[in-house]
C-alpha cells in the first residue's frame, strides 16, 4: 500500500528497513527523555529486534520516505483476544513508536501515517485500538476518533519518562 501525503510516500515497511527504523526509533525516545543505553548498542539491538518483527504476524509498520530516506514511522501489534461467544471481534491493536522527523511535522505526513495503520485495523474487523499518546499527539489521534477512555485502568511498573509523561 503506498499513499502519497505532501511529497512523500507511505508504505509497509520490510525486513531491511530495520536500520533507519532504529535511526528513528532512536531519534523519538531521545526527544522524550535521556538515554540511559549507549546510542550503538541500542541501535545494534533495535535493529534485529525490528528486522525478526517485520518478518512475523502480529507487527506491522507504515514509513514515509522522501528521495529514499525514511522521515516518519508508525507500529501496529495485533494482539489477540481470548475467543468470545459474543459478537465482537477477538483482536485490539496498540499503535507504538508513531514518529515523524521533526523537518517533517505539520504537513498532513502523521495523518496519511495513522491513516494507513488505521486501515489496516479495520480490515483486521480489529475491536479496539488503543495507544498512549504524548500530550503533543493528542489532538492528532482526537482528529482520527480516538476519544479518552474512564474504564482503562494501568499499572505502571517502572517510572514513566521524567520529561513528556507516558509515550510508546
């Protein structure tokens, strides 16, 4: 699926993007709060952990690219749900690591990216979608349908970053 926003197009990513998805998975974190993993190493790790997904069933990412250079990135994991007798569908999807270069930013680039991921959901019969957004994103997801929730109920484990709050 390639959908062309503002000049650049949007597809599925492959295996062999893995190296500038970790660029910009990188670039995101490092925008939210400070490192605490040396940048190679994290890369290195990133890298196959992104590679061994795009090869599977239950990950699925959309990138933009301008002149073959990757400026924008969303994840999409299917979860599966126990099987139900009622009629509702038996899988959610959680959007993660929704990216775009900030060079990028403000020019209809995260819309076509949702957009994609979303649609892919809805071909899926997907129950639920569901993301923790940065306070920045969230007039982006409201413009998509996403709406607050008071039934979700989360327990953290590990602090959340000290800079922004919660982002995936």
């Amino acid at each position: 699926m390639t959908r062309e926003a503002v000049g650049v197009s949007v597809r599925l990513a492959v295996p062999a993007d893995a190296p500038a998805l970790a660029r910009l998975r990188y670039a995101f974190r490092a925008e939210l709060d400070v490192g605490v993993e040396p940048e190679a190493g994290f890369l290195r790790r990133c890298e196959r952990w992104m590679a061994d997904r795009l090869r599977g069933a239950a990950w699925h990412c959309w990138v933009a690219e301008e002149g073959g250079t990757l400026v924008g990135t969303v994840w999409l994991q299917i979860i599966e749900k126990l099987p139900n007798p009622v009629g509702e569908s038996e899988c959610h999807g959680y959007v993660s690591s929704f990216y775009v270069a900030p060079s990028h930013r403000s020019a209809g680039l995260g819309s076509a990216l949702l957009s994609a991921c979303l649609q892919e959901c809805q071909t899926r019969g997907t129950d639920a979608v569901f993301l923790w957004p940065t306070p920045r994103s969230r007039p982006l997801y409201q413009r998509h349908g996403f709406q607050f929730r008071d039934d979700f109920l989360e327990r953290r484990l590990h602090p959340a970053p000290r800079h922004i709050g919660t982002a995936s």
